[in-house]
C-alpha cells in the first residue's frame, strides 16, 4: 500500500464485482484484499502511459481462476511518485 497517497481514491465500475468509491489507504487495501488479490490478470501488453498516468488492460477471472470472465481497464493517476487515483471498469476515460 505505500504506492498510493494518503488521500488516495479507488472508484470501480462494471464489469467488477464491487462499484463504489474507496478512499484513503485503508478503504484501498480492504477492497484490493476482497476484490483484485486473485481474481485479476494484468495484459501489459495492452497498455497506455501518459505523463502522470497510466492505463492498463486486466482479465477478470472466474471465481476458480481457470476461466477469462470479462476484460477491463485499469487506469492510474500519479502525483509526488504516489497513486492519487485508481479507476476501474470498462474503458478508459478522456483526458
């Protein structure tokens, strides 16, 4: 948890399993414990680096891991070499 800011918010959206606005470190770890901790494959091949941002595709696993469920997005802003933002869901967002 010592990438994020302490004012750090996570905001998730379809296709995850939780949607909602997280904020601070300790709402960020509780989620990313019950939510991302396994169920979640990174495709760095598939990803987009901006200034203070990247974003990134990830695969949502079935609840045994053995089966892609869905594709998502990952997108996170930067500030002070911290996360500021972590957004979840579908695409990515403009600007």
């Amino acid at each position: 948890m010592g990438f994020f800011a302490e004012d750090a918010e996570l905001v998730s959206s379809a296709p995850f399993p939780s949607r909602g606005s997280h904020r601070g470190k300790r709402q960020i770890r509780n989620f990313v414990a019950e939510h991302m901790a396994g169920n979640i494959r990174m495709d760095l091949t598939k990803k987009q680096v901006a200034r203070n941002g990247v974003a990134w595709t990830v695969r949502l696993l079935e609840g045994d891991g053995s089966h892609d469920r869905s594709e998502a997005v990952v997108e996170a802003q930067f500030r002070d070499g911290k996360i500021r933002a972590l957004r979840l869901g579908d695409e990515t967002q403009p600007g």
